[in-house]
C-alpha cells in the first residue's frame, strides 16, 4: 500500500477546509478505503473539534518531537476515518513531518491534509509532503484573489493542483464557476452547496457525508470521492 497525500488548502479562513477534509476523507472510507486525515493547521488547530475529540491528549506535535510514537496519536471516528490531531505547534521540523508522514502511507489508501489559511512555513510543510492539492474557495472576490495566490505558489513549486472546491454555494448569487476556472486556470471539481445540514453535522461531531447521506453537500462529496477513485487507482 502506498497512500496518496492530498491537501486541502486556501489562504483564506473559514471557507470550509476543515469540513471539506472531513468530508472528503468520510466520502473516500465510505468507499472503502482506508483514510487518514490529519491536521495540517499547526498554528490553530481545530480538526478534531469537528469529530468530537475535544482535548486529544497525543498529537502530532508531540509525534514530531519524538515524545511519543504515532499509534499513540492516531483516533479513530465512529465514521471509521482515522484522525492525526495537533497541539498548537509554532516551528514545526519539517524533515521529521515528512518523515512521518511518508511512513504513515503504508497504512493507508489516503491521507487527506488540511491545512491553515497563512502562507508560513506550515504551507511549506504541507507542499512537501502532499501528491495532489485541491483549493477550497468561496464564490467571491477575496477569495477568488487568495486562491490565484495559492495556484501560483503550487505551481512554483512544482505540486499538481486537481482544481478547486466551491463552498457554500448560493443560488443565483456570487462568481460563476465559468469565471472562477477562467480567473484561476483550474478547473471546478465540485459545488457544495450552503447547506444547513452541514452546520448540523458540525454540532452533532460527524462528517455530513454518513449522519446527512442523502443531503445535497454529502452527495457532492460522494461525487468528487468516486472521481479521485477512479483517476488514481
Ligand atoms: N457548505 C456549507 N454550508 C453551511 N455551512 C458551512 C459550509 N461549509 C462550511 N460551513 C461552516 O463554516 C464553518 C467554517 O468551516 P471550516 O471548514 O472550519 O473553514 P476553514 O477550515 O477553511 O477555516 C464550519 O464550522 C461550518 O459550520
Ligand atoms: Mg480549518
């Protein structure tokens, strides 16, 4: 077995990377495969907010340091996706982070990296250790200008993009898919919706794709689960 890294990544808060790496990570066990996901956010981790481990006890920094060994580290959701958390972790080793994450893809099929909205040495990081990257962007300007940032900074580094979420959808308001592909110069691999249910997953500590199956937001996930299945496998 030799996992793929994928990154969920923007430079811009809030616009739905943590709830697409979950999701997306759900949408990929559901599939049966077996999924990591891991909190690339060092500076302000909150991924296992979103899959009720409040105060994980190991994380990933304490990994890094050598504190403890990775099992120790790794939870597992009820959903059946596996979660390496982190601690607030100011100057990550960038050598020993890849290092244990390129030992990790012997265990799984996929191992989905969120990451933080800041361009630091954390952004680093999660360039060097992932395969493929998808953007997360909502459908408006500043957005739209942070995710043209994030394309080139990829591409200078040499790190395939598959294209872009579009989070929190409304109908009939915000940029078209058409002009975001055209300002950006990637493609579209999904819309999600702004969908209650997905606030509703997030209070109950579970992915929307498995508690919401059949909402709008989950079949999107599901979709774009089913399409990275069959361009990499
Ligand atoms: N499609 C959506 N519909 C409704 N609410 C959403 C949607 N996507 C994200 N949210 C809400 O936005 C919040 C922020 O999302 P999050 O994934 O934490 O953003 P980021 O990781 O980019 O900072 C989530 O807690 C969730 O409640
Ligand atoms: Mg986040």
């Amino acid at each position: 077995m030799k996992g793929r890294v994928i990154g969920i990544m923007s430079f811009k808060g809030g616009v739905g990377k943590s709830v697409s790496a979950i999701n997306l990570a759900a949408g990929l066990c559901k599939l049966g495969k077996r999924v990591l996901v891991v909190d690339g956010n060092f500076l302000s981790p909150s991924l296992h907010f979103y899959l009720g481990l409040l105060v994980p006890e190991k994380t990933l920094k304490e990994v890094v340091r050598g504190e403890v060994g990775v099992d120790s580290a790794i939870y597992e959701h009820k959903s059946g996706i596996h979660l390496l958390p982190c601690n607030f972790y100011k100057k990550i080793d960038l050598g020993k982070f890849k290092k244990i994450v390129d030992n990790l893809r012997g265990r799984y099929d996929y191992i989905i990296m969120d990451s933080g909205p800041s361009y630091t040495d954390e952004i680093i990081a999660i360039l060097m250790v992932c395969d493929e990257l998808i953007f997360v962007a909502t459908p408006d300007y500043p957005t739209l200008a942070a995710t043209v940032k994030a394309a080139k900074i990829a591409e200078y580094k040499g790190v395939q993009v598959r294209g872009i979420i579009v989070n929190r959808k409304r109908k009939g308001l915000g940029l078209k898919v058409g002009d975001i592909e055209k300002t950006v110069g990637l493609s579209v691999v999904a819309e999600v919706p702004e969908d209650v249910k997905m606030i509703k997953a997030v209070e109950k500590f579970v992915p929307v794709v498995g508690a919401y199956r059949w909402s709008r937001s989950a079949k999107v996930f599901l979709d774009l689960s089913k399409e990275i299945l069959e361009s990499v496998d």
